[in-house]
C-alpha cells in the first residue's frame, strides 16, 4: 500500500488541528468520564450544546431524555439520567426521534382536499381558512347532534385535552385505540384488582413466567422493564421461563422457551394452578384474607384443570407444567409478566385472568421481586371544565352495548357500526391515528368507510404527515411533532411514581401548531366572543400556560418551583443521582434506593376513620365510598376494588353470562381446522411501532421488510425455503409475500411482523424515492443513499375483525390462513381484503357477545343466566 506524502505545509496543518483538539480535549474527556450523560459537546467547535430535558413520544412508554440543541437545530437524543425510571437509557426508537422533526414528508401548512378523496390532490390554505370552514362544518353538526361529532385517537398524551375539546362542543363521540392494543388484558386485571396494568419487580424476582410478552424489545414500558429483567438475571440469578408461538428476542433471552399453541397461554396457566393448590403449595393466609373467595374454593374450581387437560389443548408436556408449577411456587419472589400474546384473542381477558391468579395464589402480589401495582401520578385539569355530555353516543371509548364488559371499547369495530346505521357522524376527527392501516381490514374496511362521503360527510386530519389515513381527509390540520409541543406525562413504568413534561426543544416548524393549540383555535372561532359559553374553557394563551394550570400548584412540586423545575430538569421527583459503578439511581448516602412494597397494607389513620363506618364485609365507607377495609382488627387501604380486596370471583360478568371464575375456553375455529391450515399471528420489530417508524431513516435502514416465518417441518410439507414466495390466505383475503424458514415458531403458525409495507407515510416508507418533496418537505440527501428495494408487505388486510365479548380486543392472533406455493399469476406484495367477507366475518365474531346466540353454547357451565333481557347495565347504550 503505497503511503500518503508529507509534505512541509500538510504537516503544519495537521499540526495546527491536532493543537486544538488537544486543547480541547481535556475539557471534553472529563466531561464524558466523570458524567453518565446530561451533557454534549459539538464535535468541531467543543461548544457545550443546549441540553433540553422532555419526554418521549417515538412509542407510549414515555422516557425520560434529553434533547442537544445546537445553531437551532437538534442534533443528538440521549436518556434523561435524573429520571428514576429510566434512568439515562433510550432506546433505539427513542435515539432516532429528531426525525420526527427533520421528516423530509412532514405537513407544514394546512391543506384542503380538492379531488375525490385518496386521489392525492391538496390545495394550500391558511389557518383561518381552514378554521373558518371547520367551525362552520361544527356549527352544523351541533345544531342536529353534538354526538354526530366524532372524534378518534390512536395515542392521547394531550394530557386531557382532546376529552375536554369534544366535552365542550357536548359530544359523547370520543373513540380510542385500545381495542387493537391490550384491553382484554385491562378487562382482565381490572376488576380483579383495580389498576389496568402491571409493574412487576423484575429487578429483585427469582423466577419469571412470562406469557406472551416480548417485554426486551416490544412490550409496554420495554425500556424500563427490561432494565430490570436484566438486572433481575445478572444480580439476583432470576430464571425466566416464556410461552411464545414464536422464539422473540424475550423468548431466546430466557431459560425456557416454550412454543405453546395460540390462543391457549390460559389452559397453561390454570394447569399450573391446578398443581399449586393440589398440592397445598398456595399461600392460604394471603388468599383467605385478601380476596373474595376462599382456599377450600379454589381448590375445587381448580380441579378441573389438570395438567393432562392442558396438555391436549396446549401441546406442553404435563411434566413440564407440574415442575414448573413446583418451581414458581417455591422460588419466593417470583413474578408473571403477559402483554398481548393472551389477550388479543376470543376469549383473551379469560387468558389474562388465568395467568394473574399466579402470583396471587403463590402470595407474590405487591411483595419485593413480586407482582405490584402500578404507581402514577396525576394532575389537575385547568378550571372552568366542560360539563360532560348530556347524552351518550351509541359507543364511546368507554362502553359499547353490545360488549358492555369492555371498559376501553372495542373501536376496531366502528366502521361496521357506522355502515350499519348505528350511528351517525358528520363530522369526523382523527388525531395520531391510522387505523387503515393498523386495524384489522385496513383498507378493505377502514378505506371503504373513510371514501364513502355519505357515512363521512367531512373529515378532518390532525396530523404531522400524510399517512394512509390523512390521505382520506377533507382537510388536514398540521400539527407539531413531540419534541415541538408541551404535553403533561406520568407513565407508571416503574415503582417510583413520577410527573415529567414534553417541552418544545426547537421552535415549531413551518405553520405547524401544536394540538391543544389547535383545538383551542377551532374553539375559539365557534365562539369567538364566548357567548355560546364554550370560550371560557379554553382561556390560555399557549402551551406553556396550559401546563402551568396543569402543574404550578401540586403539593411539592409546587414548592420546588412546578412547571419551572420541570422545565429544567424534565421530571419530578428527583430521587437520586445515577450511580455510575451501578448504573441505577442511588440517594444522598449513596446507597441504591428503595421502592415501597405492601400499598394496600398501609393503615388508616385516626382522622381518616373520623366519621367512616365499618360493613359486615369489612369494607370501611366515608362519604358514601370505600376508602378501606378491616382485616385482623386492622384498618387498611386495601386494593383500589370497590370492596377494597382481589375479585377473584367477578360478579359482574356472571350478569352477563360469563364466567365469574377463572376459565378457559378455545378459540372455536381453531378446533375445526383441516390439516393444511395455520394460525397466523403479527409481531412488532424492536426498532419499530405500528404505521409511524417506517420514515424514519435509521430505523427503515435496520428493518425494511416482513417475510413470513414458518416453521422447518411445515415449510417442508408445503414445499417452501427462505425466500420463496408464499399465497396466505384466509376468509377475508390473501397476501402475497416471502417465506421465512426456522424452527424457532410453532408448527401450526406462521408469523408477520407489522410496521412494513406502507403504501402513504412519505416517499422512504413506500420507497417512492424519484418523487418530489411537496406540502413543506424538503429534499433529503439520504433518500438517495437508500440501498433497499424492498418495503415489505402489510397484513392487516387479510385479519377480519373481531372482539373478545368481554374485554372488546381485536382477535389479533386467531386468523385461521391457508399457505402454499405463489401461483403464476401471484406478485409479491400483492395484498387484497374483500369487504363483503369482512362484514361476514364481524356478524360472526357478533354471535359471541353475551347477545349472541353462541353465547350460550360457549358456556354450558351459566346455565342459570336468565339472559341478555335480565342484564341491565347502566350507561351502555
């Protein structure tokens, strides 16, 4: 290799350079050595950058970070290492989000829809125009029925904003996500135990059995969580046991992976409690005192359940469930841990049901290393506030009449209620959503909806970029990214509960406002005077003001400054400094600090007795609510039920037919299946989250695409290898994709991971590189840097919708497909939903709500159920 020449001038010039870095050098290494992060430097000037504390937004998790900020532009995301529950870590999702910001495809006006709707032509307006045309599509609809104003979110972190926006205009017409996300198992935890969620102390556990849960890469709180299931494995020696269809990232980290068959993680469970209490391993004195049943009970429900019984319906060997059940009753703590994997199917709150009574049976419930609730923080809503509406819409976000159960509604299925004269919309909202591409049906269901301008009269998007949904629109509203907004946030993703911010780090570009800038607006210009009495709730002048009426006056925080120290140190409390020998927070001492354990054991005070009265059931009640209840002579706070214990048994879904008790039952397709068919299930990459992440470059560049993982044996039986193409198909359509051959998936079920295959969301998403910027984008020199031709091939299409009767979530994981070899006339990336197949399929899914005439004949053990006339449920209708 020939050696480069030096000559007199490039030696004095190379000189004169490394001078300058040696001189800065000192400041910056000390820096960087003494300090676990808070603080960067500009690798060319040695400036120190603006650090800006705020809270992520990439996913739901909310972490903790901080924002670099140089020349007006942000240049690095780094993890906040003041916050207690993240504690300076930041994922990859979180690393990449300044390209939220810098999207070259980002909306930075307003724009008017001026062709047929999806057509892809938009006109420029101004704010006032847009306003001025909504407010007008507003009055309109006020003046037949409020509740002909709709308005659905995929994410809500406004912090209360957009319930109070639709409140103010009188309309009972909010809609959520959380149907296709996890409500069954909120439905199944909740009336169990009060909170819809977990947090399990992984960090101090012996032994995990996590049910479905893919918590190192894809699960709720992924970056806290999985802090602490690896502290759990390296300084406490904790074994992990996972039940997977599929060998994900969490499953080959553990001790065991066990590929159950779908849909029956709750045969498991209850089998693995079956051996608890047969053989006296429960812990009798939690059960007998702390929930609503009794030992000698549980012991004779539980016998039908045993390990031979789930081993037929499951496929686990009923050896391996009677030593695992040996091993998580006697390895004090222990924990479980389940996200999606057994709710997202028919009867997937009954799965979620099964698999918490674990730790309760065991006594792990609320103990160190154990099960624990969740800890939150609140705020106050800014005063005046709306009064709610005077009537309910059909559905809302919290009740449908048909699942009266499911506390977070079933939202996937609105379209069909729509189409079906249900209800009536005639104007529809849609904020950081885009269910037509992330629902069951896509655009098979949701595009037909959205395109038929007599169900939809005018649709309104507020959003950042023309994603599959926006492109339906009327008109398109742009609002700000995460790091350009204020937002209040409190996750409870650990056991020290916390209040953070979402501050802007950078000024708002182009037009874009932030959304409760936006709603205050639209407002405004109905009632620009206040005279129809809605102004007056929305008195701010702008982001920062609002959150000082959210913040300014909480005890304590108030006292350390309110929304000032959270605008400097983005979270509060502030409960230590992160140790750097330790990597987890320590207090003034230097020693680690310590959650508390036991809530529902802390005692009622003196004060707090004053005027309460104490049932037979021992439920204490003051000013008409429970605030406690009597145990041992004790007065405790007990669980946040309204008897204040664990409802293992659940009166209120005997009312309507199901079962109180724990149970399982199977998934009645999937026990008619010919031998040539599988069960289809989805998963979500770790550096990617539903429709959003595709156009952002660094994680687009990681993963692209989406083949199909099927099992060695079965590939082999249909004549496949890697990289062939494959036909899906189920009752509602076919795809076209790529196979993926590996045995670390069930037999009987192939997999697609979500995220790919966008056909909007900008030109790297849909790889549509040749294209032009338009609406305020810019150029992108990266896009030419592209090397991938491939952007994957999106489910969805092919999924019909259907809902768990009780806990309303999308059967994500039922889809009974036919896979065999691509036909001549088969391309990849082909992908068709039939809507009439779709509308078949939800009348069907309808035959299991507790309405339903299969709803009986599910379960033969409600005999005595008098029947849906006999369950009256007040507000569902």
């Amino acid at each position: 290799m020939e050696m480069p020449k030096v000559t007199r001038r490039t030696f004095l010039k190379v000189s004169a350079a490394t001078g300058t870095a040696a001189a800065t050098a000192p400041r910056l290494l000390q820096a960087m050595e003494n300090e676990l992060g808070g603080k960067d430097f500009g690798p060319v000037t040695g400036a120190e950058r603006q650090a800006i504390p705020y809270t992520c937004h990439v996913c739901n998790i909310q972490d903790g970070a901080i924002a670099y900020v140089e020349n007006g532009r942000i240049v690095k995301l780094e993890g906040n290492p003041e916050h207690v529950s993240t504690r300076g870590r930041l994922c990859a999702k979180g690393n990449s989000g300044m390209w939220y910001t810098y999207n070259p495809d980002r909306v930075l006006y307003p724009l008017k829809r001026v062709g047929a709707r999806g057509e892809g032509k938009w006109k420029r307006i101004t704010w006032d125009e847009a306003l001025t045309e909504i407010a007008q599509k507003l009055d309109a609809a006020l003046k037949e029925d409020p509740n002909t104003i709709f308005l659905k979110w995929g994410r809500d972190r406004t912090g209360g904003a957009l319930t109070r926006f639709m409140h103010t205009l009188g309309s009972d017409s909010t809609m959520n996500h959380t149907s296709v996300c996890e409500s069954s198992k909120k439905v199944g935890l909740e009336p169990s135990w009060g909170p819809d969620i977990e947090t399990p102390d992984f960090a101090n556990t012996k032994y995990v059995l996590n049910f479905g849960s893919n918590v190192l890469e894809a699960s709720y709180f992924h970056n806290p969580l999985s802090q602490r299931v690896t502290e759990g494995r390296i300084d406490n020696h904790m074994k992990i046991v996972t039940f997977d269809v599929r060998l994900s990232n969490t499953a080959g980290f553990s001790d065991e992976w066990i590929p159950v068959h779908p849909a029956t993680d709750g045969a498991v469970a209850l089998a693995i409690g079956h051996v608890i209490l047969r053989d006296d391993l429960q812990d009798s004195d939690f059960i007998n005192t702390w929930t609503n049943v009794t030992v000698k009970e549980l012991k004779e429900h539980y016998k039908q359940f045993t390990p031979e019984w789930a081993e037929k319906i499951s496929g686990v060997p009923a050896a391996t469930i009677e030593r695992l059940a040996h091993e998580f009753a006697t390895a004090k703590p222990a924990t479980v841990f389940t996200y999606r994997g057994p709710a997202k199917h028919l009867y997937g709150s009954y799965n979620e049901k099964a698999c918490m009574m674990l730790p309760i049976l065991t006594g792990n419930v609320e103990t160190k290393g154990g099960y624990c609730l969740p800890r939150g923080m609140g705020w106050p809503q800014p005063d005046p506030k709306p009064p709610k509406p005077a009537k309910h819409a059909y559905s809302n976000h919290h009740h449908h009449p048909l699942y009266p159960l499911a506390s977070h509604s079933v939202s996937h299925l609105t379209p069909f209620d729509i189409v079906e004269g249900k209800r009536k919309v005639n104007v529809y909202f849609t904020y950081m959503d885009n269910p037509t591409y992330t629902n069951p049906g896509g655009m098979a269901v949701w595009g037909k909806l959205f395109k038929d301008e007599k169900l939809i009269p005018y649709y309104v998007s507020i959003s950042t970029v023309i994603g599959e949904e926006t492109a339906l629109a009327d008109i398109i509203l742009p609002d700000c990214m995460f790091l350009e907004r204020w937002e209040p946030e409190s996750m409870p993703n650990s056991l020290w509960p916390w209040l953070g911010i979402r501050q802007p780090v950078i000024a708002p570009l182009g037009e874009t406002r932030e959304t409760r800038v936006i709603l205050r607006d639209i407002i405004h210009k109905l009632d620009p005077d206040g005279s129809r009495g809605m102004k007056k709730y929305w008195n701010f002048k702008d982001g920062e003001d609002y959150m000082r009426q959210h913040f300014d006056n909480i005890p304590g925080l108030k006292e350390a400054g309110g929304l000032d120290f959270l605008k400097k140190k983005g979270v509060w409390p502030i409960y230590g400094k992160l140790n750097p020998a330790t990597g987890k927070i320590s207090d003034k001492t230097g020693r680690e600090i310590k959650a508390e354990y036991e809530l529902y054991k802390k005692e009622l005070s003196a004060a707090d007795m004053m005027g309460a009265t104490v049932g037979k059931d021992g439920v204490i009640m003051k000013n008409g609510k429970a605030i406690g209840v009597q145990r041992n002579g004790k007065n405790y706070v007990g669980f946040p039920t309204p008897n204040r214990l664990i409802n293992v048994r659940v009166d209120e879904w005997a009312k309507y037919g199901f079962n109180p008790m724990p149970t399982f039952k199977r998934i009645p397709w999937h026990e008619t299946m010919k031998d040539d068919e599988l069960i289809m299930t989805t998963y979500k990459f770790n550096v990617h989250v539903q429709s959003r992440t595709a156009s952002v470059k660094w994680l687009a560049e990681i993963a692209h695409n989406n083949p199909m993982w099927i099992n060695t044996e079965t590939a082999k039986k249909i004549g496949v290898k890697t990289g062939d193409l494959v036909r899906v198909e189920s009752k509602v359509g076919y795809l076209v994709t790529k196979a993926y051959v590996t045995e670390g998936i069930h037999p009987k079920t192939v997999a697609i991971a979500t995220g790919c295959g966008h056909w909007e969301y900008g030109r790297l998403a849909t790889l549509k590189l040749k294209e032009q910027p338009q609406f305020g984008g810019t150029e992108d020199p990266d896009l030419k840097n592209v090397w991938w031709d491939d952007k994957g091939v999106h489910p969805n299409a092919i999924i019909p919708a259907i809902a768990d009767p009780i806990g309303g979530s999308q059967a994500w994981y039922d889809t009974v497909v036919k896979v065999t070899k691509a036909g001549p006339n088969d391309k990849y990336g082909d992908v068709q939903g039939d809507w009439q197949k779709h509308l078949e399929a939800f009348k069907e899914g309808l035959r299991y709500a507790y309405t339903g005439d299969l709803h009986r004949k599910m379960h033969p053990e409600m005999a005595s159920w008098a029947g849906p006339e006999s369950a009256e449920h007040e507000g569902h209708g």
